[in-house]
C-alpha cells in the first residue's frame, strides 16, 4: 500500500508488518493490527470503500480491498478498546449514533440519489413559495380592494 493504493502485494507486506509487530511488541502498541481491525470494521461493504474511493482515501479494487481486509483481521490479535485507533473508532461510533446524521444520510441515499431528484425537489419549494404569495395577494386584494 503506497499512498493509500493496494496492490496484490498488500495483504502480505500488512500480513508481515503485523506479524512483525506481534513477535516485538506488546498487543497494546500494535499499529498496524489496530489499523487492520479499525478499516475492517470501517469498512464493511464496496460502497464503503466506494466511497472513500471517490474521496480519492483508497484506491483499488472495491470487493477486493474488503476480503483483504476481513481475511487479514481473522488472524490478528488486537484490543479494540486500547488499540492505537480507539479513540477515533469512539468518534466515528458517536457520530454515527447521532440521530440526525442518520436521518441526513438516510434522506441523501433514499431521496437525493441522483441530480434530478435535487432539481425536482428545489422546483417543488419554488413552486409551493410562489403558490404561497398568489394565495397572499388574491387574499389581500379581496379585503383591501383598490379605492
């Protein structure tokens, strides 16, 4: 992995550097498994690495760079509570757990999937404002008519 793209030898160069960290360092103070296990638990689906693609985060296959990442956590020992990404994985969790940015995600994938929806959607609050103000004035010209 070189500037967040994963090529065919990723998986074994992490396989390494994890084993590496494991046989020298105490499991607490293991980067790179905690790495591992934080985007494996990120990253669940393609959409996932989907989206941090388009972001330009991670490059490579979609499918591909999750069954890396799902087959590389099953032979790693990590704290997940004391690893080097804890705090971060907090955030994400309290973030996510916010019932706001759940309904926001929720109205983008569901109503605002494509520009049309977005332009039907600003005509719709267009017309309904413009409708408003013809109600007004027919309203305002019935009780004040003109002298």
């Amino acid at each position: 992995m070189v500037n967040g793209v994963f090529h065919d030898s990723t998986m074994t160069i992490l396989l390494n550097l994890a084993a590496f960290e494991q046989c020298h360092l105490k499991i607490s103070d293991s980067v790179i498994a905690s790495y591992v296990s934080f985007m494996e638990c990120l990253l669940k689906s393609p959409e996932d690495v989907g989206h941090l693609h388009r972001h330009k985060i991670i490059l490579g296959d979609d499918a591909q760079v999750v069954d890396m990442f799902k087959s590389i956590s099953k032979e790693m020992l990590v704290n997940v509570h004391d690893g080097y990404y804890a705090d971060l994985s907090r955030e994400v969790n309290v973030y996510y757990n916010q019932r706001r940015n759940r309904w926001r995600a929720s109205l983008i994938h569901k109503y605002f999937y494509n520009p049309w929806a977005i332009i039907s959607l600003a005509a719709a609050i267009i017309l309904l404002f413009l409708t408003a103000i013809q109600s007004f004035y027919a309203v305002y010209s019935y009780h004040r008519p003109n002298s």
